[in-house]
C-alpha cells in the first residue's frame, strides 16, 4: 500500500464500527465506496488507518472495540436487564 498504511478501521457516520480490512482489499472498499455514495450526504464514514508498522496496535484496537460492542449489544438485551 503507498504510503505504508496496511489497515483500517470503518466507523459509519454514528460512530458504531462497520468493519476492519486490510486496505489491499480493493473490492471490499470500492463496494463499501458504492454504498455510502449512493446515499447522498446522510451518509459518511470515518476512517482510521493504520500504518503496516503498526500491525499490533491495529489488532489491539480492533479487538477492544469488539469487546465494546459487544458489551454494548448485551447491556441492551432484555434477559440481561434482569
């Protein structure tokens, strides 16, 4: 990848996490691409790239954010309320 950025992490325009990729996917990111254009303005993302360097901050990172989430997700749940 030019620059030596090797991976991202995409956030849609409420902050939630979409998904990680390598940022040699280029299929995945021209149809991600295809999504988000074919909404107008109501709809954004926000990258985060991380540079190939940086590979274990990149893991790190995404894997505490699946733990978020999926705390969030379980917070939400009705059995878990009780």
């Amino acid at each position: 990848m030019e620059c030596g950025y090797a991976h991202a992490l995409l956030y849609d325009n409420l902050g939630d996490l979409l998904l990680s990729t390598r940022l040699d996917d280029r299929r995945l990111l021209e149809e991600v691409h295809g999504y988000f254009a074919g909404h107008g303005l109501q709809l954004y993302l926000d990258i985060a790239a991380f540079h190939d360097e940086d590979t274990d901050l990149f893991e790190s990172f995404r894997d505490e954010e699946h733990r978020f989430y999926e705390r969030a997700v379980s917070a939400r749940r009705p059995e878990s309320r009780q």
